[in-house]
C-alpha cells in the first residue's frame, strides 16, 4: 500500500467511528476488506473497545481509565449476567463507538495499523465457509401496479409523467412517486398498488399529499383519488406514514386484514409481516386508533388475538430502517435474520434449530452482505453462505 493510499484507508477509518460513511466511502473500505484478511482483522480490533483499551494502555498508559468509561457504558464487558437467558452480543454500538473513537484519536489511528498489521487472526475469529461479496445492500425501487394491471418498473426512471390513473397524474419526481390530483373529478374509483420486492425500498406521495416510505418485501393498495369520507389505504409489510390532517376525512390504514389504524394528521410506522409473531403500530407523532384502542406518541399497540399496548416504545430501533441503519438492540438472531433477508434478497434458514442470542446496537444499511457477515463472525455465529442461501451452523 503506498502513503495515498494508506492515507485515504486512515480517514476512512477515522470517519467510520465518527459516524456513516457514504454509499461511495462504504465501497472502497470494503475494497480494502476483500484485498487481505489481515485488513478485516484489524477492522475487526478497530470495533472492539477492549481490544482499543489494551493497545492505549501498552502505548500511552491511557488505557486504563479509558477502559473503564467504556465499562460504565458497556455494562456486558464486565462479565455475563447471571440471569440472563441468553448472551448479549453487540454490534457496532453507537455509545461504544463514541469511546473508541476517542481512544484511537489519542493513539494515532495510522501508528495503530502499522503497530498490528502483521497480527494474525485473533484466538477466537469464526471463519466462514464461503463469503459471496457480491450480494449487494438494497436500495431505492419498486413496482407500480396500474388499475389495468400494467406494471412499471420505478428502480431507475427518470423525473417525469408514467400515467393517467381516472384523472390523477402519476408522476416520478426526484426518486419518488407523486400522484397529482388537479385534473381529477371522474367519479370511478381507480386503485394502483406499490410493491417493493426483498433489497427494495420506496417512498410515495399519496393523491392527498401524505407521505409513505415502504419497507422491503411490502406492498400498499390504494386509489388514485381520495372520494367520499374516508382515505383508506391497504398495507402488506412496513411503511412509515406522514398523513395529513383532514378532520372531514379520516385517513385508514388496514394492515394485512388484522389491524386498522384510523388517523386525523400524524406519523405513525406499521410493521405488518406475515413472518413476524404480532402486528405493531408504533405512534411518532399525534394520535391514532388501532381496533378502537387510541395510542399517544411513543406507545406502540401490538395486535396478536387482542391488543396490548407498550408504554416508551424504542422508536430510535422502529425508525431505523427509515434513516437507513439496521438497529439490532435487543433483538433475537431470529429477528436479525428476518431484516437482513428482507434487505439482501437472501434465504436465511438453521442447521439446527435458532442460537438463543440477544443483540445490541445499529449499524448502517450500505454495508454489503459481506460487510455483515463480518459483524456476525465477530458475534460468534458459524455459518456457511451458498449462493443466496445463508445456513446458520450450530455453536
């Protein structure tokens, strides 16, 4: 590696513990991943605070008391805790980053690669069995439905009209569908549905002017004009939604035949897999409906067989998606596996039954499958990558 090039792996690595890098940054640190293992060993130091902490105290004498900062915010670096169920493994933690960073700021990040560079793997790195870097995050696109049942392919249009739908206007604009309504005053009610596939995600802008963002593997029915009392939109999968307020008009989302969220004006995320054991309707903002049973800002109504109703719901871990990061904090490897398949298109299934672990923290949703799997060998899952299909071994 010449001193450019070294050069531009250091500023990459020091921004990365600061924050997301962008799509392009992301792309050349993994570039420097797939060159040498010894490259994502050290990536793999870089993200571990205690192994930081060591390195400051050999070299600095500094260590020590950084060490024990990351303690009070990592209570798990102490040791497990007896009555846990299952372990908790962290990902890249936005707390222990904050320490980390800060350690390798004093250490010097580029005298902390050379020092290590010629380290082998550590004692305990799980080694898969195949790795395919070619599996890509998911990104902006999806396909539109028209009433005739034509489809539209959105992934890569440009800005402009797609279709007349019984007056309303569908138009593509700035990566996103807008349905304009000005020419509309036919009575016929008209319905277009949004689907995004698995490693797709999209955003719309309804005939009233509410806002939806579509998760991966989900789906939205809904007319091409709002008529008559109500605005009723159906749901398949996740969305987040910013509607607006029309007190004549009450805005209706039916989630998947199971749940119906009734709302004036507010910001609301539906998460209505079919895969996932209840249906949850997390309240941002205002106030919403769901079966009947009314939510405020920061509960969550979940809907199995009744409604049960969760006071300071985590909404930094619902909205993740939606800011682009995957945040694991408190999730079962189940559930990890469910949202990486949805976004890399990926079939996940277990050798032998589900490792009962528990996760913690957030990570960007740019990283390349590749990427991941790095972050779940550190978290000491065994597992082996075939084509598209993920086996999850046992421990």
């Amino acid at each position: 590696m010449n001193t450019t090039q070294f050069d531009s792996i250091v500023s990459l690595l020091k921004k990365r513990l600061q924050g997301p890098l962008t799509t392009e940054e992301t792309v050349q640190l993994e570039q420097w991943l797939a060159e040498a293992e010894e490259n994502r060993s050290m990536l793999q130091k870089l993200d571990d605070p205690a192994v930081i902490a060591r390195e400051m105290q050999l070299i600095t004498g500094a260590g020590e008391s950084i060490y024990a900062k990351i303690q009070e915010q990592i209570p798990e670096l102490a040791g497990p805790v007896a009555d846990e169920a299952a372990p908790r493994i962290p990902f890249l933690r936005r707390g222990f980053m904050r320490y980390a960073a800060a350690a390798v700021v004093v250490l010097g990040i580029g005298t902390y690669i050379w020092l290590n560079r010629s380290e082998g793997p550590t004692p305990h790195q799980v080694v898969s069995a195949t790795t395919d870097s070619t599996i890509t995050p998911g990104r902006s696109g999806a396909i539109l439905t028209l009433a005739d049942g034509s489809q539209v392919v959105l992934d890569s249009l440009n800005n402009g009209s797609l279709a007349q739908q019984n007056g309303s206007e569908v138009i593509m604009q700035d990566g996103r569908l807008v349905y304009d309504p000005a020419a509309a005053g036919k009575t016929e009610v008209l319905y277009n549905t949004m689907t995004t596939p698995r490693g797709r995600q999209f955003e719309i802008t309804l005939p009233d002017g509410s806002h939806v963002w579509l998760n991966a593997a989900s789906s939205i029915r809904y007319p091409t004009a709002f008529t008559g009392t109500i605005r009723k939109v159906e749901l398949d999968g996740e969305a987040y939604f910013e509607v607006v307020k029309n007190a004549k008009q009450p805005f209706i989302v039916d989630a998947r035949k199971k749940s119906e969220i009734e709302v004036l004006g507010t910001s609301f995320n539906v998460s209505a897999y079919k895969n996932d054991r209840s249906l949850n309707t997390t309240l941002i903002d205002g106030s919403v409906k769901v079966n009947g049973t009314v939510i405020r800002p920061g509960q969550q109504a979940q809907v199995t067989d009744m409604v049960r109703v969760v006071n300071n719901a985590d909404t930094d871990k619902v909205m993740a998606w939606q800011r682009g990061f995957f945040n694991f904090e408190g999730a079962s490897l189940e559930e990890v596996m469910k949202q990486i398949e949805r976004w890399y298109d990926i079939e996940v299934v277990y050798a032998d039954g589900i490792p009962a672990i528990e996760f913690g923290g957030e990570f960007t949703r740019n990283m390349s499958l590749s990427g991941v799997l790095i972050a779940l060998e550190k978290a000491g899952i065994r597992y082996k990558l075939e084509g598209r299909r993920l086996i999850v071994l046992p421990e």
